[in-house]
C-alpha cells in the first residue's frame, strides 16, 4: 500500500469540510526516514484550529493496518517542544504535508527551536526527575518479583525512561527508541557505566534476579552520572537559620533524655533533611557529621545525646566559617536591652 494516500485522501477531507478548522497535518516515525515494511502504519497528526476540528480524528485497519490520525492542541506541542515528554521528535523531526496559512506554519516551525532557549540546568533538572519515575517502576518491579511477566515489563520501562533522562541530560531527545534505542543512547556524549551491559541484560534475561539487579544498577548508575553533571550554585546560609532549628536540637535531646524511640527517629529526620539539604547546597560535606540514625540503634542515650551535641557543634563551628552570627539571649534582661525596654 502506498501509505501517503492515505493522508492525501485526510486532507482532501479537511479542504472541503474543515478548511477553517484544522492547522497543522503532520507525519513522524518510520515513513519519514525511510523505514518501512510490508506491515507498516503512518504516524500522522493534526492540530486543529476549533473544536469542531477534532471531528477529523480518524482510528481504523485498511488493508490490516491500523492507523490512528489523532489531533493535538498547540498547548500539547509546545510541551513536546520544551522537551516536556518523552516524544519531542515527533516535533522537533515531523514532516508537515499540510498548513492552513503561512502563519499556521510559521508557528509550529517556531516549536521547533524552542528547545535552543533551555539552559543546560534546566536540562539537567529535567532529567534528574526521570529518576524518581525509574525508582518507582523499581518498587513495582520489587513488588512482583514472584511474577516474570510483571517483572520483564517494569525493568522494560526503566530502560525508556532511563534513555529519556540521558537525552535529556545531553540536552536532546530520543528520535526513534524501539529497535534503536540503545544505539541513540550510545551514540550520546553521556551515558551511565556499563549501560550497554545492563540493558542487555534486562532485554535478553530470563532469571528475575539477574533483571531485578540490572534495572537496580541502572537507575543507580544513572543517578550517579546526573548528580556529577548538575551544577548547584552555591547558596548563602541566612541569618536566623540555626535559630529556628535550635528547637529542632532541643526536642531531639529531650527524646534521647526521655528515651521515646518514636520521638527520636521523627527528630532525627527532621533534622537530617534540613541540615543536609542547606550543607549540600552551600558547599559543604553532611557525610562528615554523625549518623544519628546508625547511632541510635547501637547507642545508649547518653551516647547518642552526645553524637547530637557534638552534631550541633560542628553545625555552629560551620556557621562561624560562613561568618554567620548567633543571637543569643541569656536571660530576659538581655533581650529586654535588646527591646530598649
């Protein structure tokens, strides 16, 4: 079958039933480069102009193939263009066959450069998040180790999301995925160690263990290699930030003292999220400070009350490199000198 017959035979329709109604028609995937078979559909698609252009959306077998002619808004292709979605190609490398006017065309044009305006940060961020979409397929995938099928499917799903987010890294996208996909990903600047490996593991596997431990060191692997690459610009610690959590340091201690172990492991958290995260953002190491998790489960209280006071401390000498300044009151006339009271 000639497959652009059938998108003349489209937009013959949209000339004489929806000439006001549809903007765009466009085709992507295998036609375009010339990759074809016997069994081949048409990837195509329009943007309709109205509501009544949707009307145009067409999903049928000719000749037993399936072809789906599917309308998306400009809103939805400017998200493909900002590198939103995992597709952006079907943008940044789609053939347009058929523009209501030149501005109609000069606007979906447009949507192809938009990916030169992102910063590399941004990028980079973009693909940190694809991150957390692995691990999530990772705890399916724990989820139903029992069941191969279920397994092979998720650890699938981490091999695609995971050559998304090094695209993204490289400040690009996946242009053809499927057969290709590891090839795209290793043609890349970037790429995690041992991906090549990995991804064939998962792909040619049969032990649910061997693909568990493979998607495991994927997104791993992944992870390592975009925290490597992120640029953080260094944050200044503000006034007042040790104040407000010197009551942080305060309850925890009175968990040690009172030995609440609910008590504790809340404060602890609390407290490792909100030093960490400053720490890591200034430049500075949280490794080198006590693990009062670790601690608390081998420590009686006394140690575990000095491991936190010896956390705070090594927090303040930071403060003092930082030439940030404690305010402190020691009594209430002091503070009411302060008032001028």
């Amino acid at each position: 079958m000639d497959l652009i017959k059938v998108a003349d035979l489209l937009i013959g329709k949209i000339k004489r039933d929806y000439i006001n109604d549809v903007a765009i028609v466009a085709l992507c995937g295998s036609y375009i480069y010339g990759d074809t078979h016997q069994k081949s559909d048409l990837d195509f698609y329009f943007i309709p102009k109205t509501k009544r252009g949707y009307e145009m959306s067409q999903c049928f077998i000719l000749e037993d193939i399936g072809f789906d002619f599917w309308g998306m808004p400009w809103e939805r292709a400017e998200s493909l263009a900002k590198y939103n979605e995992t597709n952006t190609s079907i943008i940044s490398k789609a053939k347009v066959i058929y523009w209501a006017s030149q501005a109609d065309l000069d606007r979906f044009d447009a949507l192809r450069n938009m990916g030169q305006d992102i910063p590399k940060k941004e990028f980079s961020q973009k693909a940190f998040e694809q991150v957390s979409v692995c691990q999530d397929f990772y705890f399916k995938m724990l989820e139903s180790k029992n069941h191969f099928s279920l397994v092979k499917q998720n650890a699938i799903c981490i091999l695609y999301y995971s050559a998304f987010s090094i695209a993204l890294l490289n400040g690009s996208y996946i242009e053809r995925g499927g057969r290709n996909l590891l090839n795209e990903v290793l043609s890349m600047k970037m790429y995690p160690k041992d991906f090549r490996d990995l991804y064939e593991k998962v792909i040619h596997s049969n032990c649910v263990e061997e693909i568990i431990a493979s998607s495991q060191s994927v997104v791993m692997n992944l992870r390592d290699l975009i925290q490597s690459q992120r640029e953080y610009s260094k944050v200044s610690i503000s006034q007042g930030y040790y104040e407000e959590l010197k009551s942080i340091y305060n309850k925890l201690l009175h968990e040690c003292e009172t030995d609440n172990r609910q008590g504790i492991m809340l404060a602890i958290a609390r407290l490792n999220l909100d030093v960490s995260q400053l720490l890591n953002q200034s430049n500075h190491s949280y490794a080198k400070f006590p693990d009062l998790f670790s601690l608390s489960q081998r420590c009686n209280s006394d140690e575990l009350i000095q491991a936190v006071q010896t956390h705070e401390r090594m927090l303040v000498e930071i403060l003092h490199e930082e030439n940030i300044s404690i305010i402190r009151y020691q009594n209430l006339d002091e503070f009411r000198a302060h008032l001028n009271m």
